[in-house]
C-alpha cells in the first residue's frame, strides 16, 4: 500500500479519535479545587511562672590538709634508747603518747656535773666566810700590835727630842712602827677584796645553776611527746641512732579537723560573696577584708566524694580566704575547714578524711526568692512568652543568678505567665504558637540543681 493511502486510511482516523478521547475526559472532569492559604502554628512547650526559693552555691575543688602538723625534731642529740611501737606510716597516736626518748647517760652527767659544779661553788663562799672571820680576829691583834709599836714611837721621840735616844735607835723604833701600820693595811685590804670575791663566787653559783636548769631541760627535751591526736605520716628513726640537734625524726598529721584550699574564679567568687548583699561594700579581693566579708555572710559548706555511684559528704565551716591569688590559673583560695576529720559516727560506710583526697566543696549561702525558668528560656537578654492569643512576646530580663540550668529572676517575668521553653527560631514577634504545657521539666531541673 502506498504511503499516502496508509495516512489517510490509517493514521488520520487513529488521531481523530484520540483528539475526541481527549475532549471528552477534559469536558467530563471537575475543576481544580482552592486551597485557602492559613497562618501556620508553631508548635513549642511551655511553663508556668512560679516564685520559688532557690539555695545559690558555688562548687570548687580541692585537696584534703591537715589542718595541724607536727614535726618531731630533735632540740637536743643523744643516742636513741625508745620509739614509740606504733610509731609507724598510717598509725594513729592518742594525745601524750611519746614517741621517742634518748638515753638518759649524758644528760644525768651533765645534770652531775652542774650540781658538783655548785657544791664547789657553795664551799669556796663558805670558805670566804671562813677566812673573812680569820682576817677580822687577826686584824684587831695586828692593831693591838699596832697601838704599842705607836706608844714605843712616841717614847722614842720623846728621848729623842730630850738628847737622851741616839737617832739610830729612833729610825729602828719608827721603821718598826711603820712594818706594823703596813701589816694592818694589809689586812684592811685583804677584808675590802672579800665582798667582790663573795659576789663573784655568788655568780659563780648562779650560773652553776642556769648550767644545771639547762641539763634538766635538756633531760625533758630528750623524750618527745606528742601534742595533739595525729596519725604518722613519715618517721625516721629506730633504736640505738644517733639523732642530732635539728634533725626531724617524725613527721604527724592532726586528725581532729581537716581543711581543704578551694579554687574559685574571683570572678565567680565576687559574684557570690555580692548575691543578694544591696548593703555590702564593693569589696576588693584583699584577704583581711575577704575573711571579715565571709564570716558575716554566713556562707555553709559541703565536701563531697565520688565513689562511683555513690557521693559520701561532710559538713564544714568556711573559715577565711587564702593568702594569695594564683598566679597561673587566676584564681582565689577559699579555706574550708571539716571537724571531726576521722569521726564517722553514723557514716559506717563514710571513709577518714584523709590527706590528699581530692574532693568537691560547694558553697551555699542564705536562699533566695523569685520567679524560677530554665535557662534555655533566656535568649540575647529576653524572655519569651506565650499571651493569652497563644502569640509569641519578648520580655526583657536580666536574671538575679543563672546557676547551673536554671535562672532566677526577681523582676521582670510576671508569676504565672506561660513562659517558652526554646523560642523558635527565627524569633518572630507576635507569630502563632501551638503551645504544650511542661511544667515536669521545672521539677526536674530543681531536683537536679539540689543534687549538684
């Protein structure tokens, strides 16, 4: 068949027929139907404002200190003749217990040689007595000697003056007169020597004494006994060393309190100390002014241990601020001090507070009131809330703490608003909001900031 007659026998009618297909169904079908264009509500959660009391504290760490240390050095050296059995690392001692003791031998030695020292001295000053007495009783013979050999000298001179005495036999009377005044003086002298030589023998004694006060100190200082209850933390000696002047023998911890350096931000830390004080000071971060600060804020204390799962505490007493600023990390000292550092009474499962444990400090002052939200609620320094339209509003506030996830507000945000939990984003003022009400969460994050 030729071509022409296959288009028009075949091909045109087969196009007709589907052109009248086609008529057909678009003149058989329905119009498109409109879709009225409506605003779209964005779905969030919602609170409701409530005032609540909120405790504000800060959380620090730090290392576990004695707070009293002893050094068991030696004031005097000896040969060591005792140590205390438990004189050993770890062990604890009670109050008075001595932890060593020197031989006795050189010092009961000294001890003898200063009391012979002083009987000697007290019998050379009797001896004084003695022979000041002898000089006295010799004395008045030597001037009864004297008196004649003066009566001889007159009488001599007399026949002298009459010519009836040669001058020879005058200068032997006058020369004999003259030994006999020097015989006197003499004496005279030797009694005037006697109350320096008795105040010199006096000293002698004095320091015969001090001599003697010094060996039964020295004897005192040969046994060690220690001051306080403390436990061992190093010693260094066993019978029969020579321990010297000087030397640490032992060194003890104190057990009754214990005291932790916490490091603060200052920032932080100023913060804290200014919560909620209208009537404080600007205070500097100067130590004397920073302890005065602390001890008339009240603040309490906590330490905690982590063991796994389980969080072993212990109350303590903020007791003043460290003496510096660190340097490297910028930060402040606060001391903290715990009572009773070994005493689990109660706490059977409660481990001692022991030297270098590092632990957690949180610090609490006095609560708070004001209208609680999440921190997640708080964006740029707004608020966002849901109005009586379910229509997105800002608020501007400024929070009196942010602590942990939540923030406290004291003004600003109205109790029992329906406060927005995360704003959408974009933030559109005024946009609809399908709101869902989850006050839980606030439940959640209180129960949450106690635990911390």
């Amino acid at each position: 068949m030729k071509p022409g007659f296959k288009l028009i026998l075949i091909t045109l009618p087969l196009a007709a027929i589907g052109v009248g297909i086609l008529g057909f169904v678009i003149s058989s079908s329905k119009p498109p139907e409109r879709v009225e264009v409506s605003e779209r509500a964005i779905a969030v959660r919602v609170i409701t404002a409530q005032t609540r009391a909120v405790t504000p504290s800060i959380t620090g760490f730090g290392i576990v200190a004695p707070e009293r240390t002893f050094e068991a050095i030696a004031e005097v050296g000896g040969r060591i003749d005792y140590v205390n059995p438990g004189l050993r690392d770890g062990q604890i001692l009670a109050v008075g217990e001595v932890l060593f003791r020197l031989s006795p031998a050189d010092f009961n030695l000294a001890i003898a040689q200063a009391k012979a020292n002083i009987r000697s001295a007290e019998a050379k000053l009797a001896e004084l007595d003695v022979s000041e007495q002898n000089q006295r009783s010799a004395l008045e013979i030597e001037r009864e000697a004297l008196a004649v050999k003066t009566s001889d000298l007159e009488r001599a001179e007399a026949l002298f003056t009459a010519g009836t005495m040669a001058q020879g036999t005058r200068d032997v009377t006058r020369a004999a007169h003259l030994a006999q005044r020097q015989k006197v003086q003499g004496i005279e002298s030797t009694l005037a020597l006697f109350p320096t030589q008795r105040a010199v023998q006096t000293e002698q004694i004095a320091v015969y004494q001090a001599s003697l006060a010094t060996a039964d100190l020295n004897m005192t200082r040969s046994e060690i006994a220690l001051p306080f209850a403390a436990r061992v933390a190093s010693h260094s000696i066993e019978v029969g060393q020579f321990l010297k002047p000087g030397q640490t023998a032992a060194t003890l911890d104190g057990i009754a309190r214990a005291e932790v350096d916490v490091q603060l931000s200052m920032e932080s830390f100023r913060g804290f100390v200014r919560l909620g004080q209208s009537a404080l000071p600007d205070l500097l971060l100067e130590p004397s002014k920073m302890t005065q600060a602390l001890h008339s804020l009240g603040f309490e204390a906590e330490l905690r241990l982590r063991l796994g799962d389980e969080v072993v505490t212990w109350p303590a007493t903020v007791d003043r601020i460290s003496d510096s600023i660190n340097q490297q990390s910028g930060t402040v000292g606060i001391v903290v001090v715990v009572d009773n550092a070994y005493d689990n009474t109660g706490q059977d499962s409660r481990p001692p507070l022991t030297k270098g444990m590092f632990v957690e400090v949180v610090l609490s002052a006095a609560p708070m009131q004001g209208v609680v939200l999440p921190r997640s609620s708080l964006r740029d320094g707004m608020v966002f809330m849901a109005d009586a339209d379910n229509r997105l509003r800002g608020i501007p506030a400024a929070p009196q703490l942010e602590q942990g996830e939540i923030a406290v507000f004291s003004g600003g945000v109205a109790e029992g608003s329906r406060i927005v939990l995360v704003p959408p984003v974009p933030v559109i003022d005024g946009q609809l909001l399908d709101s869902h009400l989850d006050d839980a969460v606030m439940t959640r994050l209180l129960a949450k900031d106690a635990q911390q």
